[in-house]
C-alpha cells in the first residue's frame, strides 16, 4: 500500500470506479500508468518528508522555553536583570546616603546601610530556606533591590572619603569576575572536593574572625573593622587587613568557582528552568561580597599611604 499525501485523502481525489485488472482488459491498460503515479505520487511524499526531517535539523535547537529546563543562557539573562535591579537601586542609595550632607552637616545618611543589610539578610534567608519548596522570583528580586540600597550606600561613604575608590574596587572586581570565569570555562580551573572542604574550614574561620573582630570594635578594643585604619597592624611591612583582605578575595573567587559548577550541574541534571534564579541569586552574592571586600582593601592601602 502506498503512502498517500495527506492532502490526497479527501474523496474528490479518490476513484470510486473498481478497477477491473483481467488481462488485456481497458483496466490492464492503464494498470501501468496507475502504478506510475502510485510510484511518483510515494517519490513525492518521500521527498516531502526528506524535506521535513532537514528543516528539523537546521531548525535551532530547542531553548529553555520550549524545554522549561535551566540553560546557561537562560541563568545568565536572569543573572543580568538581577543586577540590573541592584544598580538601580544602588542609585537610590547612594543619592539617599548624600542627601543630608552639607558644608555645614558632612555626615551621610546610614539609613540605606541598615535598610538594605538587614532587610539584604533577611531576604537571602527566605530565599535560601524556602527555595526547598518553592523558588520565589519576588523574593529574589527584593533581595536585589535591599543589596542595591547597601551597595550604594556603602560606596557613596568609602567614596567620601577615598575619592576615586568605587571605580578602583568596581574595574578589580570586574576583573577577578572575568579571569575566574575565563579559567574556569576554559577547563583550567574546577570545583573539587579536598578544595572545597578547605574553603568550608576557611570560611568557618574567617566567619568567627569577622565576628569576634566586630565585638571587639562594639566594646571598643579596636577602632575599625578588619583594621581600616591600620597604621599599628603592620606584618612585614603590609597592613593587616590587606593580607586578610587578600585571603577573602581568594575564598570569593573560589567561592564564583562553586557558583559556576553549580549552574553547570544543574543544567546537565535537566533542573526546571525557575532554578536559573537561584543561579543568578548564588553569582549576585559572591560578587557584592567581593565588591565590598575589595573596597575595604583598597581604602586600607590608600589610608596606610
């Protein structure tokens, strides 16, 4: 039985006649010129199809969309937007932390500094603790917007008094983002386990110092956090909180490593496509932590200066 055109099925197209195949018979006669178009008739549904299958082919590969699975490019248009928001906001914040000062008033605003650490904080613990049930891409977002207030307002100050520092912190951050990215797409640079059990050690470390250094500038043991003003914490001629500062930046890249394999992973396991969310969240954490560790660096060596 021969293939038929679809298109062919309809009754209009179909003999109603028997067809009579005795030989010699006026049926016989035209056996031949039936199965020639029976055969040209399967030559062109073939071809039709041949046609079909190439356009599949050449057709681009299914998204994320049509998937609803997590995909690189996916995560990373997510990731944009979410510090899109945060720049935004970041703008707020820093207009927000000058508007009081005057040549009479120099002092800045902190008010975008505890609104948007500590609603950042509790944010990121919704997000992270809920997103065992349910991802929150609203949740996500209002992380973004109180970390963009932070971020503003904290550059605004170190600006104040390091004039030039945000874009010195900005281009060092861009730039350990860049050559972390660039090593580890390229294979040269992977999460392992031995690896990522010292960062854990040394992040529990650092976590207890960064607590128990911050107690002691509450009851007034020391007069900055992480040695801002450090002329008296000098090791081998390098400010204290430089060679801390130095160690931090490492644990972060190591830390965007993780982020990235991660993603990796999660688009090779074919995880639903709202987990690009928590990709993005994950990169947006470690970078406004390396900014700001990088800020407070670069303010001790031009302060030692």
């Amino acid at each position: 039985m021969a293939l038929n055109n679809p298109a062919f099925n309809d009754p209009a197209f179909q003999d109603k006649n028997a067809v009579k195949t005795y030989p010699g018979g006026s049926s016989a006669a035209n056996l031949g010129s039936q199965t020639q178009f029976a055969a040209t008739q399967h030559a062109g549904t073939n071809a039709a199809a041949q046609a079909h299958m190439e356009g599949m082919y050449a057709a681009p590969s299914a998204g994320s969309i049509e998937t609803q699975r997590m995909s690189v490019e996916d995560t990373v248009a997510k990731t944009v937007g979410l510090f899109a928001v945060l720049l935004m906001t970041a703008v707020v914040g820093w207009i927000w932390t000058m508007a009081p000062v005057t040549a009479q008033n120099p002092n800045p605003s902190v008010l975008p500094w505890v609104i948007g650490g500590l609603g950042g904080f509790v944010m990121s613990m919704v997000v992270i603790f809920g997103s065992r049930k349910k991802i929150r891409p609203g949740a996500i977002f209002a992380y973004a917007a109180l970390e963009g207030l932070f971020v503003g307002g904290i550059s605004a100050y170190f600006e104040m008094l390091f004039p030039g520092i945000v874009v010195q912190a900005s281009l060092a951050t861009f730039s350990v983002v860049g050559v972390t990215l660039a090593l580890f797409a390229s294979g040269k640079i992977r999460a392992s386990k031995k690896a990522t059990k010292v960062f854990m050690i040394a992040m529990i470390g650092y976590l207890v110092f960064s607590l128990v250094n911050l107690g002691m500038m509450f009851f007034g043991a020391t007069d900055s956090a992480f040695g801002l003003r450090s002329e008296p914490s000098f090791i081998l001629g390098i400010p204290w909180g430089v060679i801390i500062g130095v160690f931090v930046v490492i644990m972060a890249a190591y830390s965007l490593v993780l982020d990235f394999d991660s993603i990796q992973r999660g688009v090779r396991n074919g995880a639903p496509r709202q987990y690009g969310w928590m990709g993005g969240f994950g990169i947006m954490v470690t970078v406004v932590w390396l900014y700001v560790e990088m800020l407070r660096m670069i303010a001790i060596i031009r302060g030692s200066n």
